[in-house]
C-alpha cells in the first residue's frame, strides 16, 4: 500500500535535533505514512542517525555533495 502521507525532512547538520524528530514520527498512531530524510552530505552524524532506523516507512537519501538548499528540498518532495 503506498503511504498516504509523507513527511520530509531535508537535512544538513541536523544531528542534535533528528533522531528526536525521528521518533516524533514514529510515535504517530495514523499507519500509512512514509519518512523521507535528505542528507544534504552533512559533515556531522546525520546520515549515520538517520540510517540506524530499521523501518520500511523511513526513505533515506544521501546527497554526494552539498546541494543549495531549495535542490535538497525538491529532491525530499521528488521521492515523496
């Protein structure tokens, strides 16, 4: 069944504040939702946060350079 919502989260050093905002998803109680996180070639553990979660509903992108910011959001929205 394809997710009826999708959130996005287009990431660039976001370690302090995404597995928290991982989890806030997670928690929800509404099923059909997917997660789309967007490492935006972070320097810090973004990528490693956002890739220890072992759920089919999480989607996550790793960008090879730094994108501008709009790019890295239209990818996020793109996958959605």
């Amino acid at each position: 069944m394809r997710p009826e919502i999708s959130v996005c989260i287009p990431a660039y050093r976001a370690e302090t504040y995404l597995d928290a905002t991982i989890r806030s998803v997670l928690s929800q109680t509404y099923p059909h939702w997917e997660l789309v996180i967007v490492d935006n070639a972070s320097p810090d553990q973004t990528g490693q946060i956002a890739a220890a979660y072992d759920d089919p509903r999480i989607v996550v992108l790793t960008n090879e350079t730094t994108l501008p910011m709009a790019v890295n959001w239209n990818l996020a929205l793109f996958q959605a």
